[in-house]
C-alpha cells in the first residue's frame, strides 16, 4: 500500500487519537465539573427554589372500568394544564397575572386512575397554599359542571325524540278514526296502523324513562370528585437542594468539559500518539520519558531518565560527528538529558555543550561537572566531543541548527504541536542535510500502545546508521586468451575462432516483466568469436 493509499484510506476522525486527546485533557473538564458542582451548590443557597404547595384530588369518572390504562386520568390532567382552568382559578384568588404564566407555576401528575396530585409555586407559603385550594377548586367545579351539562344535553336529545313520536303518534290516531269510518274498511290497513301506534306508544314510554333519568344526572361524580388531601406545603431541606443542585451542575459541567475537550482536540489537531508523531516528523521514536513530577516520585523519573540517557548514548557513542538534542515543548527535561548524556561521555573523553536552549538552566545542571558549557561561536578544542542543545519551537532560527551538530535528536512532548508544525520543522531539518536519529518522546499517553517505528525508509530509520559492510575487492581480470587452431600450421591459411572471455560478454538485464529464459534468445553467444574476414570461408 502506497504512503497516498495509506492517507486516502484513514478515517476522518480517529476515535483512539481522540480518546487520548480528551484524557490528557482531563484537567479541563474536571476544572468544569468541578465549576458545575460549586454553582450548583451556590445556587441552591442564595437562590432557593419558591414554597411549593401539593393537593390531591379525587376524580370519579362515569365511564370508569377496571380495563381503563389510565387514558381518563390523562385526560383530566391535561384538562389542569389549559387557560381555562388557570383563569378560573386567576379569579377566584382576584389576581391579574396572565393565565399562560400561571401555568408555568403549577403541574399536575396522575397518581392512580382516580388521585390526581396538584403542585403549585407561590410567593410564600400561605401565596402557594391559597393557589393550590383555588385551583383544585376551578378544577372540581369545571369538571362537574362538565358532567351535567353532559347529563342536560342527554336530556334534551330524549325529550326531542320523545316529542318526535309523539307528533308521529298524532297522525296514526287520525288515520285510524278516518279509516274506522268508512263503509268497508281496510282490515289490512287497520291492522298496520294499529301496529305502528303500539310501536310508538312504547318508544314514547321509553324516551320519558331515559329522560328522567339523564335528567338526574351523574350524583356519583358530583359528590365523589372532590378534594381528599388538603393544600399543604411541601417540606424542605437545605442540604437535600443544595446537594440535588450541586449534582446537576456536576453532570453538566463534565458533559460541558469533555464536548469542549473533544472539540478541541478536533480543531487544534495536535497529534499525541506515537505513530502519529513519528509519522509527521519522519524519525521513529527511540525511547519516551514521562512527564517532569513536581512534588513526588522524582527518583523514580530521575532513574527513567538515566536509563533513556544510556540508551542515547549507546546510539551516538560509535559516531565521531557532532550531535545535537532539539527540544520541543519540554525544555526541562532536555536540558537535563543533555547533562546526563554528557556526564556520561565525560568518563571517556572531553565533551562539551553547546548551549542555544533559553530559559532551561544548561549552565546550572552541568556545574560543578567534568563538562562544558559553551556558546556556539567558542572554538571547538582538539578531541573534544560535542553535543548542541538547542529549539526546534516557533520561532526557531533555522540556520543555526547547522552548527550544532550533524546529526539531531528531537526531544519532543506529545500533543504540544500541532500536525503542521511537525511537518515544518520534518522539511527544515531535511533541507539542511540534518538526518534525524530519533525521537524521544515527553509526556506519553501511559495506554498508547501504538507502533513508532518506521520501516519504509533505510536513511531516516535508526537501522541506516549502522555501518555498511566493506566491498570485497573486485577479482582480477584474466588474460585474453589466445586464438584456437581449428587447422595444423602447415595449412596455408590458419583459421582461427576466438573465444571471448565471459567477462567481456555484454549481459542484457532482464525487464521486471519478463523472465530471465525468454531473453536468453537476445543474448549475443560468448562461444565463438564474431565472424571475420579470416575465418569466413571455415564457417
């Protein structure tokens, strides 16, 4: 796979790249839940939450069956939560605020098919009280007030029937005493007249039944719906708010801080993982360092450091040439590699530093040492290694990298520069002939488990500086041989054939498409020599 199949075929967002990012954050989404959990916790105590008063209500409802899944019960609290009903409540209280606001103040909840709990705000205690008894009021009256005119309008649609019939019982009468009239009367008629009028006598009967009872009305509903738990004001804790408060806040502030972190690291695109740092500088990264501690464990970053320093060492000590360490983001930690490095060399030889690193104490950590410290332009001492310490960050002079040292070794912290930078400092490097040994990577991602060695490079590889084998030497070249007699010497005219040394022989090297026997008929033969004038009549 080529290195532009290679690109083409990454994701647009790596999900382990930002995984990483976000956890290495991590100082600035737990700063925001911990922000979250103060304002909460603030918010509760200087802005406590308005007295709420709960009522309950029982409703009988006049359709209700066992099989109802509470769609009543839905029905009356969304009844609650309209205009009207605020409104109603708004006037028997004399107050002016908007029903729609009013219905922001109160909710209500279906407790069972048949309770229906009322929680409302207030001003003050008694202010959420009186709401509360107003509203369950407006509420009890519209819905039997419902009810009736339900029963009333059932009434009515009887009586209308019942008079129907009894116009129509009107006219059958009239038919039958003109019928009953006649000379020869119509036995058939009569009958179906007589018929007819049983029929309607009996629906009229029926319809005054039906209206008197619809007339009563639903005396269940009226007197069961009513209020079986008075207005009361809910009890509060100040600690229970101000701990529900401070635990929102906490969840929101992390949501915030970890969406903020992931943006972040989208937009900033500052590579952390190994294989991706070593791919944009060019380098493999030869060893890695955690980061600097400040309060503990420093003997134990002070031993990794050692051992990183040794592993360094192992890397340069064969070359003769001049070495330099670039930092990166972790000026601390070369400049104090670089000591080590150079206390090292120092058992074995003179070695110097060249200090072009500002603000990172060279001069303080090699005190007191068998090494040197020295600016660039110092004349360099007869015997004497030297090893430059210098910066690779915005800003850099190029052009002085030259002078400290042939060949560079980048000291570099994951996720300080972004993608871009990487890739400049990879080209500057490159176009003043600097090769880069390795990197050594600061501050690690401790679960970064991803390959930073590259193998598609013999010159930018750490394997390219080991020492080539020598050339053997190139054998002699044989004699010519000379000509074969292919006749005695007393023949007139000596015919001779010479054979051309293999040596001389002109060899055609094979296409990488074609093999090697179908190009052996193009080979020109190395048996015989090329016909001449001599041995022209022998052949």
């Amino acid at each position: 796979m080529t290195t532009a199949e290679k690109e083409k075929s990454e994701p647009l967002i790596d999900l382990q790249r930002l995984v990483v990012s976000v956890r290495r954050r991590r100082r600035l989404w737990l700063a925001t839940a911990l922000a979250g959990l103060i304002a909460g916790g603030l918010v509760a105590t200087f802005l406590p939450s308005p007295p709420t008063a709960v009522a309950k209500i029982l409703v009988v409802h006049a359709d209700d069956s066992p099989s109802d899944s509470g769609t009543l019960m839905e029905t009356d609290v969304a009844v609650l939560q309209t205009t009207k009903i605020a409104g109603d409540a708004l006037k028997k209280l004399n107050s002016t605020q908007p029903p729609e606001e009013f219905l922001k103040d109160y909710t209500g909840l279906g407790v069972t098919n048949n309770v229906l709990q009322v929680t409302v705000k207030g001003k003050d205690n008694a202010d959420a009280v009186a709401r509360a008894q107003a509203l369950s009021d407006a509420f009890i009256a519209e819905y039997v007030a419902r009810n009736q005119a339900g029963a009333a309008a059932e009434q009515k649609a009887l009586l209308d029937q019942r008079n129907q019939a009894q116009t129509e019982l009107a006219g059958i009468q009239n038919d039958i005493v003109a019928e009953e009239a006649k000379r020869n009367p119509n036995p058939a008629q009569l009958e179906r007249l007589y018929s007819r009028r049983a029929e309607l006598t009996s629906k009229i009967s029926d319809y005054d039944g039906r209206a008197q009872e619809a007339g009563i009305g639903t005396p269940k509903v009226g007197a069961g719906t009513q209020i079986v738990d008075a207005p009361r004001i809910l009890p509060k804790s100040l600690l229970k708010s101000a701990g529900t408060a401070a635990g929102i806040g906490l969840v929101l502030g992390l949501l915030a801080g970890l969406v903020l972190a992931a943006i972040g690291s989208v937009v900033k695109d500052r590579p952390v993982l190994r294989r991706e740092i070593s791919r944009h500088l060019g380098a493999s990264v030869i060893a890695q360092l955690p980061k600097p501690p400040r309060w503990f464990r420093k003997g134990r970053a002070l031993e990794q450091r050692k051992r990183v320093a040794t592993t360094l060492i192992r890397t340069i000590r064969e070359d003769d040439g001049t070495v330099s360490l670039l930092d990166l983001g972790a000026r601390a930690t070369t400049a104090a590699l670089a000591a080590d490095i150079a206390n090292e060399l120092a058992e074995q030889g003179p070695v110097a530093l060249v200090d072009e690193l500002p603000k990172a104490g060279l001069r303080a950590l090699a005190a007191g040492g068998k090494i040197r410290v020295l600016d660039r332009d110092e004349p360099k001492v007869p015997g004497e290694r030297r090893i430059g310490v210098g910066s690779i960050e915005p800003g850099t002079a190029w052009t002085d990298l030259e002078h400290l040292g042939a060949e560079a070794i980048l000291v570099v912290r994951a996720g300080q520069a972004n993608t871009e930078w990487l890739h400049t400092v990879a080209r500057q490097l490159a176009e003043r002939r600097i090769p880069i040994i390795g990197v050594v990577l600061v501050d690690p991602d401790p679960r970064d488990h991803t390959d930073g060695t590259l193998w598609d490079g013999l010159h930018t590889a750490l394997r390219g500086r080991a020492a080539a084998p020598a050339r053997a030497p190139e054998p002699a070249r044989r004699p010519q041989p000379k000509p074969v007699e292919m006749f005695p010497d007393d023949e007139p005219t000596v015919r001779r054939l010479a054979v051309a040394p293999p040596e001389t022989a002109p060899r055609r090297t094979p296409t990488p498409y074609k093999r090697a026997e179908e190009n052996a008929a193009d080979q020109p033969t190395t048996r015989f020599a090329p016909v001449t004038q001599d041995n022209a009549e022998a052949l």
